[in-house]
C-alpha cells in the first residue's frame, strides 16, 4: 500500500500484536497435521496485509488487553474465503503464487478451507467466547450470501450498482465490520472500509499489474463477474456489455479505462472511505483508522 498504510502501522503496539497473531496463526494451522494443514500452511505463507486483525486491534477501547484471538480468527475465516474462491472462480494465481487447487488439487483445497473456517472458530470457542462466535457465524453467513449472490450475477451486464454494492457489503465489508466488532469497535465502520476495498480491488482487477496485485489483470471480465468499473463501462461501451454477457474479449479492458469507469469507480470508493471516517467517535485510535480509511483507496495491491 501507500506511505499512509506505514503511518498507520507505526501505532504503538501495533507491530508487538501483529508479530503476536502471525505466531497464533501459524500454530492454529499446524494444529492437526496432515495434508489439510500444509495447504493451510500454504495459504499463510502468501501472507498478506493482515488489515482484518488490523482493525481489530485498532477498534480495541484504551488500555483493553491485545485481541489476538479475534484477530486470528477473523483472518483464519478471510485466509479460507480466498481458498474456496479461487477453487471456485478456478483463479489460478494468488498473491504472486499459485493457488491451492492448482497445486494439491481441488478436493484438498476445498477441505483446506473447511479447516481454516473450523480452526477460526475454535480460536473463540476455546475461550468460552459466546460473542465473538456469533459475530464470526453472522460474517460468515454473509460470505455465503454473497457468493451466492455472486453467483447469480455472472455474466449479467444488466446488475444494478444497488445489487453490486450489497454484494461487496455481503462478501467484504461484513467481515471487515466484524473485524472491528470483535476489537469492541464500530462495525459501521469496518462495513463502509470494506465496500470502499472491493471497490478498490475492483477497479486494480482492471487495471493493476500483475506484479503488483499478485492477480492476473481482467479475472473478473473473464469471469463474468460484474464489478463496479465493468457495470458502468458497459452502460456505455457495447462491447465491453458484450465482453461482460460472455462474449469476445478483445479490446474490452482497454475500453474499460477510455470510458472513464476506473476515475468514476473510485470516486464511489472515496465517497465510501469519507462516510467510513464520519461514522467514527470516540474510538481510542481515531487518527490511525481515519489514516486507514485513506490508505485503502491509495493502494496499488
């Protein structure tokens, strides 16, 4: 990400929590070994920006102890989305690497990310966390939603933003809000920051490089998967509504960036950002989740 991301891991503490949970992580993984937990070890050594236990940290009261088993387990159930997503899209690369199915198959891969989802949960049942399993179980229940939604969407160039947005709330901004629900913050916010990050990916889906997203660019017109950039584009661009429903892609990315849809689509995620900053107050490290809330849409990976 940007200088402002450094800015926000330079928060007292933050450094000593996040070397804290990556530690956690890796012993929850190595909990049962066998071929699960080597995708599982696979998974979490892609790495990542961790910005899930992030908030959770960052939305924790003052002077509260460090939430590392929320931290965990909320990047636990984000390391298995991206699992059992890329078996599904059949995305082959992940973060500059290859994806667990392409390298241990698709059956290890969907069991793999069963044990990520069952290991998160044990992370907050073993501490007699009635809470934050129910926080957890809602954030999933809406991963679920939102594929599905997902699903339905496919190669329909005719979904509305409204539908879109509730797609990204459903698959990222919820467990970003339970991220910060689990620290003891505002869940409004995380849910606001997540649909601002979808955006954001959406629009690096379109435009980024490889070497930078760790992504093959134009998975989603591929996919057929309406992202923002791609919905807007094609209420102007025939081919690239064409390219969208399923037909030739040839020259439809391009056309993407001439129709001026990557600048509007950012400017959503900005508006996004602003209103996930508005709904701070009172929280103990406002500066650094404001900060935060400029860093996601200043990123290119």
């Amino acid at each position: 990400m940007s200088a402002t991301l450094e800015r926000v891991r330079a928060a007292p503490g933050l450094a000593g929590y996040l070397e804290a949970v990556e530690e956690r992580l890796s012993a929850a993984v190595a909990g049962h070994p066998g071929l699960v937990a080597a995708v599982g070890a696979d998974a979490l050594a892609a790495g990542g920006k961790r910005l899930r236990p992030m908030l959770a940290f960052l939305s924790a009261p003052a002077g509260a102890p460090w939430p590392v088993a929320e931290g965990v387990a909320v990047e636990l159930v984000h390391m298995a989305t991206l699992v059992h997503d890329d078996l599904i899209d059949r995305a082959r690369v992940r973060r500059g690497r290859a994806a667990a199915w392409t390298e241990h198959g698709p059956e290890a891969a969907r069991a793999a990310g069963d044990y990520l989802f069952a290991r998160a949960f044990a992370e907050l049942a073993g501490r007699g966390d009635d809470r934050g399993v129910a926080i957890l179980a809602e954030a999933s229940l809406a991963l679920a939603r939102g594929e599905a939604l997902q699903r339905r969407q496919r190669h329909d160039p005719d979904t509305t933003v409204e539908s879109y947005l509730e797609r990204c709330a459903l698959k990222t901004g919820k467990l970003f809000e339970a991220a910060c629900a689990l620290g003891g913050g505002s869940g409004d916010y995380g849910r606001l920051l997540g649909v601002a990050f979808q955006i954001v990916d959406d629009i690096l889906d379109c435009a980024g490089d490889t070497i930078e997203t760790g992504k093959v660019p134009g998975t989603d017109l591929r996919d057929g998967t309406p992202t923002l950039p791609l919905l807007l584009a094609a209420r102007e661009d025939e081919v690239v509504r064409q390219a969208l429903a399923g037909g030739p892609l040839d020259g439809a990315l391009v056309r993407v960036a001439a129709c001026g849809a990557l600048e509007r689509s950012r400017q959503v995620a900005l508006d996004y950002a602003r209103r996930a900053r508005g709904s701070l107050d009172g929280e103990a490290r406002r500066v650094e989740l404001e900060a935060l809330a400029d860093a996601v849409v200043d990123r290119n990976r």
